[in-house]
C-alpha cells in the first residue's frame, strides 16, 4: 500500500508564488516517476511535472520557466515550487508515483489563483 500525502495549496494572487510537497509513505521500494498532473474543471488531467528515478525531469510547455521540481529520495517526497502563477494555473493538483509500473495518486490540492 502506497500512501502519498499532499501539501501546500491554497489562493494566490497572479504573479505569486507557492510550493507544494507531496510525501510517500508505505510500501514505495523502487518508486521510479514522482511527479504533479493538475485537473480544471471540465478539463482532462494534464502532466504538469515530473522527476524519473535518474533524476531527469519533464515539464509541461505551459508551466517551463515558472515551475521547478525536485525530489528529495531521503525523505520520499517531491517538491513542486510555483512562480509567477497564472489564473489558469488554478486547478486541483495531484501528486502522482510510478512503483512497479502502477500509477498512485494522492487526493488532491487545490491551487487557486485569483486577485
């Protein structure tokens, strides 16, 4: 059993910044991808960022410049940092590992960007 727990959304104005953390817990020997997809209303979910077990990282076009992400293996957890937020930035973020070629999901955290 894999147990990812999410952090750090919340509302924002444009142009601000926030940081969310996502930590593994359980069974996660051999965890490959870490990453963050996001779901707006009425869209489907989108890849926004992740980091494969080498350590190389792939990125939405949309987010490129604005969004880092790391991963720090000691601690099983991934770290999305958000800068220079868009309102269409504001979705439910979804932190997302690949263990044994299964995807795990986590419930959710909802970034809203909004003056």
């Amino acid at each position: 059993q894999v147990r990812l727990v999410e952090s750090g959304g919340g509302l924002v104005q444009p142009g601000g910044s926030l940081r969310l953390s996502c930590t593994a817990s359980g069974y996660i020997f051999g965890i490959t991808n870490m990453g963050w997809y996001r779901q707006a209303p009425g869209k489907q979910r989108e890849l926004v960022a992740r980091v494969i077990s080498g350590g190389s990282t792939n990125y939405a076009d949309s987010v490129k410049g604005r969004f880092t992400i790391s991963r720090d293996n000691t601690k099983n957890t991934v770290y999305l940092q958000m800068n220079s937020l868009k309102p269409e930035d504001t979705a439910v973020y979804l932190c997302n590992v690949v263990l044994n070629q299964l995807n795990y999901w986590g419930q959710g955290t909802q970034v809203t960007v909004s003056s």
